[in-house]
C-alpha cells in the first residue's frame, strides 16, 4: 500500500439498490454488505495490512471523497478513472487541494476480459481467472475410448443405496447439482431438492418419465433444453 492509512469503502447495501444493475442481469448478482465486508477482512488479516486499514460503508460513487478534505490521493480503475478527476473538480469548488489519482490496472482472465466479482459468482469465470464457460466454436466433444474405463470409476465415495441415511431433509450445501434421473427421483423421495438437475427422463438410456411431474418436481422451473448424445458433451447443453 502507498498511504500510510489507506480508507477503504465497500458499497453498501443501500447503494447497490440503486445503482444500475443491468450489466449483473439482477441485484441477486451481489453479495450482501456483511459477506463482502468479512472477505476484505480475512483478506487483510492474512496479508498483515489490517492495520494501516479503515473499512467505510459507501453509498455512492464519491465515498467521502467530498467529505474529507484530509485526504490526499484516491486509488481507481481505469473505468473509475473519469470519477476521480470529477471529484477532483468539486473538491476545487471548496478549495479542497486535490487528490493524486492513482489508477491501478485491470487483472485479466484467461479470455482477456477484466476479473470481477459478478464473472465469478455467475461461474464463468474463478477468482484466479480461469475461464468455466465453454467458447463459441467448441462443437462437440467425445470422450476418448481409452478414458471411458477410467472415468467410470466413481470419484470419491459412492452411495448406492440412500435408505440407511435416515432423513436427509435438513441436509445443507452451497449448490446441489443432481446428474441423472435417477439419482434425482432418489433425492426428490428424501424431500431434498437440488438447485440444479440434469435430465433425460430416461434411466440406463430407457425412457422411464414422460415429465418433470413423474420424477416428482413441483412448480419447477425449466432452465434449458438441450440436444447432447450418449458419450458427448455439445456446446448446447452449456448452462449459462
């Protein structure tokens, strides 16, 4: 860090209501106020900087930029970079001296477009910027012969029979994806739904289900239909 006490905002709740939230598709794109303020936190404490830093809540693109007249340089991206020299401008209405306007550059992802916060929550990107999302000329792509035997050996541990597990209703998890109709049906009998499921209505590649009905959903909503044949994965069963 360059100053010796650094004031670092985080936008607050009230902020994120309303500001433009087109680009994020809705506000559920944002994490809340406490979750975020938490995550800087650990962030500096494992960097030792907790110190030299104090953590304000914002609610709006000036901070205390215009409240201040103490401070002596603000830290910006170059798409902010147009706001500091606005800030700039009002500070001067008050005869505020200045900030030096220190602009730090972007981090890329693999694809070349900038990380945030929105990429990674939406999955399409991790924090170190790899990208998830599979890109516009992937095609088809069909699993080698030679990996069909090694990938058919489960990953972990398998359970093949969910009835000694009891009631499985009060089970917590970030994300439950279920793959198959069958272990969704066996899921959905346990009361359990999962966030996102994939299905075919067919079990051993025989069609069992007629609707999402028969498997046992209710009021369920249909995210994606998509075209992807036995031993492939198509660019259309992508799930953005």
């Amino acid at each position: 860090m360059k100053g010796e006490t650094v004031w670092l905002g985080i936008t607050s709740s009230k902020y994120i209501s309303t500001h433009d939230t087109k680009s994020a598709n809705s506000e559920k794109a944002f994490e809340n106020y406490l979750y975020r303020e938490t995550s800087v936190v650990d962030f500096l404490k494992k960097k030792d900087l907790l110190g030299r830093v104090k953590i304000i809540s914002i609610d709006d693109k000036f901070g205390t930029a215009l409240t201040d007249a103490q401070l002596q340089a603000i830290v910006v991206s170059s798409e902010t970079e147009l706001v500091a020299t606005e800030i700039n401008l009002l500070r001067a209405q008050n005869n505020w001296p200045a900030l030096e306007i220190i602009v730090v550059p972007w981090v890329m992802a693999d694809d070349g477009v900038p990380i945030n916060s929105i990429r990674i929550r939406s999955g399409e990107i991790d924090r170190n910027g790899k990208v998830y999302r599979l890109p516009k000329e992937w095609g088809v792509r069909k699993l080698p012969d030679d990996l069909r035997i090694e990938l058919q050996k489960p990953f972990g541990r398998l359970i093949s029979d969910l009835s000694y597990l009891g009631d499985l209703g009060d089970l917590k998890t970030q994300l439950l994806i279920s793959v198959g109709d069958a272990v969704t049906v066996s899921l959905l009998k346990k009361r359990i739904v999962p966030d996102i499921s994939i299905v075919d209505f067919k079990i051993q590649r025989k069609v069992v289900y007629k609707n999402l009905e028969e498997l046992g959903f209710r009021k369920i909503k249909l995210l994606k239909k998509a075209k992807n044949e036995a031993g492939t994965i198509s660019k259309e069963a992508e799930i953005v």
